[in-house]
C-alpha cells in the first residue's frame, strides 16, 4: 500500500516545479533537501531552486525553442515561470530575473503551501522496497551517495558523470552545395554523415583561428573533479588537439580519407563529418568535436568550416561536470523508470540541458508521478509541443547510441510536414503557433 505521501528529493528548478505541481493536484509531498546542511561545489544560497550560474532564462520569443518551452509552462502554471515574470530584470529579448529574489520567491511558495513538507536532509538511498511514488531531482551536482545508490539501481554505466558534447546544427542551415553525403569508404548508409571538404588554405585559416580562439573558463569543482578528469583525457577537446601538432586534427576527426570529393574523387585536405542526430535528418553533430570554446568562439570557428558558413546551432559544445542518466534505456516519456514505475526522476539528471528544459521535466514528472499515487492514467505531451519533444529524446534518445544531453531546439519537435514561407523564422512560428494550442487545450481541460 503507497502512503500517503509522495517524496521529491532536491529543492531545485525541478524538484521545486514537480513538488509544486504535485501539490496542485492535491497530493501531500514530503520535499529533501540537504541544504543548508550541505551544499554542492556550485551552490551557496540557502534558498530553492537556485540559479548556479547566469541569472538569464534565455529567450523569450516563441520563434527561439527555448522561448517556446517558457511560453507553454507558463500557460500550464509553472511555479519557476511565475517567479521568474515576477523577479524579471531588463535583459532585451530574454527573460533575466534578479536571482535573490527569484530563489526567494519560490522558496516562499514552497515553504507556504499546505501540502508540501521540507525536510532538510540529504537522501543517501533510493529505497525500492518502499511503494512510495519518489521523484530524483538531484540536479548535475547530485551528492556522492546518491549518485552511487542511482547507479547501483540502474547498473554502473548508465549513470554519466560528465558532459563532453560536441555541438549540433541545424541540417537546414547547412550549404549543401558544399557538404555532400557519404559514409567513409561507403560503407553505411551515406545520410548518416554529411562531409564538409577543406582546402589546404581553408585548413590553415580554421586551424589558426581554433588554436587562438576564446576558451571558457573551468570550474574549480571542474577541475577537481576526479570523474570529470578521467573523461576529459579520453575526450580531449578539439583545441586542445590542435594544439598538440598542425596535422593532428587531419589524422584524428579531420581525417579526409575514404571520402572522395563527388566533384573529383579526390580526397580533400581534410574533412569534417558530421554524423546524424535523429531519426528526421534536422540535426547534425558535428564528429569528435567536444569543445570547451566559448559560444561565441565557436560559432566564429565552426562557420569557417566550408558548408558551415551559415550554421546554425542547435546545441553548442561543452565540457562540465554533469551527473545523468542514460535516460533512453531508463526512462518514459513520463519521465518514470520502465523497470520501477513508481520512481521519477525530473531535472538536469534526466539528460535535458539548462533552467528551462530542467523546469520542464520537473513540470511533467511532478504531475505524473502525482497522478501514479492518485491511480489515474499519465499525461504524455506529444511531440508537437516543445515540453513533449523533449520528453520524448530523453526517453527514446537519437540514432546514436551515445546519449548526450540536450537542451529545447526545433530540430527534436515533430515536423510541421508543410513547407513555410519566409525561412526560419516564420517556419519556428509556426512550431509555436502548433504548440500552444495543443498546450491551450491540455491547460483548460486540466485547471
Ligand atoms: C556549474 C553549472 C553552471 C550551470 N550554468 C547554467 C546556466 O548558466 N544556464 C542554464 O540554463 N543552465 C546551467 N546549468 C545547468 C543547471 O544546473 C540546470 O539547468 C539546473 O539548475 C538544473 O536544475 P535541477 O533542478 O535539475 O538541479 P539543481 O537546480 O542543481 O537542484 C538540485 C538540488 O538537489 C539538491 N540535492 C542534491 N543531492 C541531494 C541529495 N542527495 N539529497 C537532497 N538534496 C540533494 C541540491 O542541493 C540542489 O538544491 C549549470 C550547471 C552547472 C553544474
């Protein structure tokens, strides 16, 4: 017999969301969380659902997927969206809040709420004996025992300890008269890697601009991290490489043999390949170039690339300390275990990238795993919504077999399946338009 309780470990943007949803529906909730007790390398507020890093919850557009996602939690009720309307600072076109005031809010609402009970404690053990609904929102700082509890429950290599991803672009965005289709000596199907062929000149260029290009700066937890370490030797950064000698890029991810020039049959200087993400062909990744560049850094390097020059991207590269699930074998679109139903894990853990996205699943692991102590059926958003689509590359994953975190992009959404007039942008509103009356619909069946 489940108690009467559900339990959300970690008071972050997620567990705060899931908690906060899961009281709405009525449900009690008993919130651990091990601040003030203890705190990550990155946290230092005593507060909830603290912003580690930038106080900017990026765009606000609906025509940027990430303004999207914010758009559909806010017409749903999110308790992150209210506090961030409510603490926003002056920031343009995206939606930057005050974080004292925005942690404030939030813990306030929290600590308030009738159904919810903090309890400040750290969780060292997922308990499956017990039948009681659990939500993981640990965060990508998740503690040491937990982390080890998770991974003895889910086997040793489904839990990731840090995210070496190399960036993502839009297969739209690419100049095809340039990069051209071909698996190396043929062997596979040749829409899985479209090629971008360099001159030597083209190479030099490249190549000087990434060997003096703007680096990020590592985290002191980063740097300390032994995990983090071990992987940042096996996954070396494409600058670091190219450091290491002129030709080692053209011997390494560079490497131009096996795919002739369709123009000449030659082999170019050197190639860079950049594999499929998804099953639709909208996303391309480009291969073995995990990168702790700056953003801006590598937008201006990577669209020296020929066939790049107008790139756009839907993720960019990066290197931190990140726990995560390989959530594709582990999760469902409802963001519960496929082996342990009753367990939901919400937020960063679940391999989705950034505030918003970690919002997002907490919103939709909140009101499911309420709804699974409630005995009513689940609530899966489809892939027409920008909060579904990513649900649903979180439980089903890409073509590669390397699950990599993602943030909300156009590239993981369900095709329109017409063409749109006017490029991108009036493409991207009508993704949005699509979206939120499918959410319009769910929000008014649903108060
Ligand atoms: C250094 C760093 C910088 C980042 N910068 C950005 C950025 O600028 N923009 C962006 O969009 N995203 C950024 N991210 C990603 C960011 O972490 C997530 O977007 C977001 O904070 C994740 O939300 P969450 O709820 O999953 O985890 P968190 O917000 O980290 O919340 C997890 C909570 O769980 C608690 N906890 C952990 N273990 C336990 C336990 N065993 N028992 C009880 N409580 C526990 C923690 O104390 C914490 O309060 C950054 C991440 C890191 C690590």
């Amino acid at each position: 017999m489940s108690e009467g309780y559900i339990k959300i470990i970690g008071a972050g943007l997620a567990g705060c969301e899931a908690a906060w949803q899961a009281a709405r529906l009525g449900v009690k909730v008993l919130l651990y969380e091990m601040k003030p007790k203890k705190f990550s390398p990155a946290h230092h507020s005593e507060n909830f659902a603290e912003l580690v890093c930038s106080n900017s919850l990026r765009s606000n557009q609906t025509s940027n997927a990430v303004g999207l996602l914010k758009e559909e939690l806010r017409a749903l009720g999110s308790l992150i969206m209210e506090a961030a309307y409510a603490t926003e600072v002056p920031a343009g076109s995206a939606l930057a809040v005050n974080r004292e005031d925005f942690s404030k809010y939030i813990t306030e609402k929290i600590k308030s709420h009738p159904n919810i009970t903090v309890i400040e404690q750290e969780v060292e053990e997922l308990d499956l004996s017990s039948d009681t609904v659990t939500v993981v929102a640990a965060g990508p700082l998740c503690s040491e025992a937990l982390s080890k509890s998770i991974s003895n429950i889910t086997g040793g290599d489904e839990l990731h300890f840090f995210d070496a991803a190399a960036p993502i672009v839009d297969f739209a965005t690419v100049n095809t008269n340039i990069a051209f289709f071909a698996s190396r000596y043929g062997k596979g199907d040749p829409k899985d890697y479209l090629n971008c062929p360099m001159t030597k000149e083209e190479y030099d260029r490249f190549y000087n601009a990434l060997i003096s290009a703007e680096v990020a700066t590592l985290k002191e937890f980063d740097k300390n991290s032994q995990e983090g370490l071990t992987v940042f030797e096996g996954c070396m950064p494409v600058e670091v490489m190219a450091t290491r000698g002129y030709d080692t890029l053209r011997f390494g991810p560079m490497k131009p043999v096996g795919l002739p020039l369709p123009t000449t049959g030659e082999d170019a200087f050197a190639t860079v390949q950049l594999r499929r993400e998804n099953r639709e062909g909208t996303m391309y990744n480009i291969v073995g170039f995990q990168t702790h560049l700056t953003f801006g850094a590598q937008k201006e390097v990577f669209r020296l690339i020929p066939g790049l020059e107008n790139a756009e991207f839907f993720r960019y590269g990066v290197m931190h300390r990140n726990t995560y699930l390989n959530s594709p074998k582990i999760l469902t679109p409802e963001y519960s275990m496929r082996e342990h139903p009753g367990i939901f894990f919400a937020g960063q853990i679940t391999g989705v990238e950034g505030y918003v996205e970690s919002t997002s699943s907490g919103y939709v692991a909140g009101i499911n795993a309420a709804r699974r102590h409630l005995g009513k059926d689940s609530v899966i958003f489809p892939k027409e919504t920008e909060i579904g689509a990513l649900a649903h590359y979180v439980s089903e994953g890409g073509v590669s077999k390397d699950f990599q975190p993602m943030n909300a992009n156009f590239g993981i959404i369900a095709p329109l399946g017409r063409k749109v007039k006017g490029g991108k942008k009036y493409r991207n509103e009508a993704y949005a338009e699509r979206a939120l009356e499918i959410i319009k619909a769910y929000a008014i069946e649903n108060v």
